[in-house]
C-alpha cells in the first residue's frame, strides 16, 4: 500500500477537471478549420491558455509527488534494517543447510 496524503477522491475529482481541459483542446482543435479568420487569434489564445493551465496541474503534480518521494526517503533512511538481513541470513543459511544431504 502506497502512502499519499490525499483522498482517492481527490485525485480523482483532479483527472476529471484535467479530462474536461484536454476535451475543451480537442474541441478547440476541431474549430479551428471553421472560425473565422477575425476570430482566430481569440481561438489560439484561448487554447494556449488551456494548455496552459493543463501543464501548470501537471507540474504540480509531479512536484508533489517529488515531495512524497522525499519523505518517504527521510523515513526509510531513519530505519535500522540490520535485524532483518541476520534474519533473512540466518534463514538462508539454514536453507542452504537443510539441501545438503545428511550423514
């Protein structure tokens, strides 16, 4: 299980607004044949500004996950993981042991 500090919800309420941005660029897109030569650099500016905003989440995003990354390094360099390799040693030793045949 994978720590995060928001709600599943909440990451899922940010993919829908994001779905909703990349659908107004296809719809964009899709005009841009039939706008009026007037209306052009409206239509540009407004997709640009749409684009945008989509790289702004997606940067914030990854900032935030570069966030939950380093304090998840910060805990794991804070845990002392020698009892548990003398453990697994130990238990490969006697598997090791137990494959060799007997006197």
């Amino acid at each position: 299980m994978v720590y995060s500090p928001r709600p599943m919800e909440e990451k899922g309420r940010e993919m829908e607004e994001l779905k909703v941005r990349v659908d107004e660029i296809e719809r964009l897109a899709g005009t841009l044949g039939d706008v009026p030569d007037e209306e052009l650099a409206d239509t540009l500016a407004e997709a640009v500004r749409v684009l945008a905003e989509i790289n702004a989440r997606i940067e914030a995003r990854v900032e935030a996950a570069g966030e939950e990354s380093r304090e998840a390094d910060s805990l794991l360099s804070g845990v002392d993981f020698g009892p548990f390799d003398e453990a697994l040693e130990d238990l490969e030793r006697r598997e090791r042991g137990a494959g060799e045949p007997g006197p």
